[in-house]
C-alpha cells in the first residue's frame, strides 16, 4: 500500500457480506502530502468487483485524491464508483454543484469515462429510520432529501452490479448492510468526525 505514513486507505472487501463483489475504499487522510503514494493491492477475481472510492465530500477533489480514484480507474478496469461523503454540512446548491460538475472534473483529469459519483450522508442514512431523530431534524429539508436520494441511487447502482455479475445479492435488505460490523465502524467513525 506504498510507504508507511500516518494515514492510509482502509480497504475491505466484504465476500460474507449483502454484496459479494463491493470492494469499500474509506480515503482517510488521502489528501494531506504523506498520503501521495497510497494504492491497494491488486485482488484476486478484481475484473468482476465493484471499487467505491469514500472521500470527504469537501476534499474529494483535492490532487492526491483524484490521483487515488484515476489509479484505481486504470486498475480496476474502470469498474469503480466515487461517494462523497458528509454532504450534510454543504447547503443545497453547492452539494448541486459538486455533484454535477464531478464528472466533469474527473473527465478532465483524465480519469474517462468518469465513475458515477454519490453525494451522501452516511450520518443522515444511518438516521434515516429514526423518527425523532435531532440531528435529521437540524438538516435543512432540501439537503435532507438531496443526500437521501444520492444514497438510495447509491444503493441501486451497487444491486445493479450485483446483478450484472449474474449473483444474487446475498440479503435482499440494506437494512442488513448498515448492521453489519463494517458499516457500524464506518458511522461510528463518521459520528465522531462529525461531532
């Protein structure tokens, strides 16, 4: 994964887990100087897997990521989508903007054709089902349902390569995505940046 340094990409394929060919890359950390030569091992079987690269929404473009994602682009066959995430903390029109100008940006850094990217919250989804819920509360309604809507054409691009691959998704419910320990890590990582 190149040289050592404080932060690093945590990548995890999950074959147990709802989508047997998903191969979740959280980019913590990638934008600082030290994280330049980060790259993930090639993998066994890796034509038939779907990369998503998790970055900061804010930094998602910054140089050392979007050599990151044009990497993983060449290396995984062009198979891979982007997520930006904490959308939540943009208002409605630039998490609009970011959003359709990604590709955009990612066409002209040479990285074409440029993955699908996915304007979401992993807090407001991790809430989504919470009724009462403050911190869903707080977000305005727009941003809200932005990051709603992103999450949930996330998740259908991820049952569609699935399906794609000719498998079936080992659980019909995304309910037993987001409780599996993987993504219990990941909210509670994401809760604690955020608070």
């Amino acid at each position: 994964m190149g040289r050592l340094c404080p932060y690093g990409a945590l990548g995890a394929a999950l074959p147990g887990g709802p989508f047997s060919r998903l191969v979740l890359v959280d980019t913590a950390g990638i934008s600082s100087d030290l994280s330049e030569s980060i790259r993930l091992p090639r993998l066994p079987g890796q034509e038939s897997m779907l990369f998503v690269a998790v970055a900061d929404i804010e930094y998602w473009s910054a140089k050392h990521t979007l050599d990151f994602i044009a990497h993983h682009h060449e290396v995984f066959g062009g198979v891979m989508v982007v997520v930006g995430n904490k959308a939540d903390h943009l208002n409605a029109d630039e998490l609009r903007r970011i959003r359709d100008k990604a590709p955009i940006r990612l066409e002209r850094y040479g990285v074409a054709p440029p993955p699908r990217f996915f304007a979401v919250s992993a807090r407001l989804e991790a809430a989504r089902g919470l009724p009462h819920n403050e911190y869903r509360r707080r977000v305005k309604q727009e941003v809200r349902e932005l990051c709603d809507a992103a999450f949930d054409a996330w998740r259908v691009a991820l049952y569609e390569f699935e399906a794609q691959q000719g498998g079936e998704p080992a659980c019909q419910s995304f309910k037993h995505l987001l409780q599996t320990p993987m993504a219990a890590a990941f909210i509670r990582t994401q809760e604690g940046s955020a608070s």
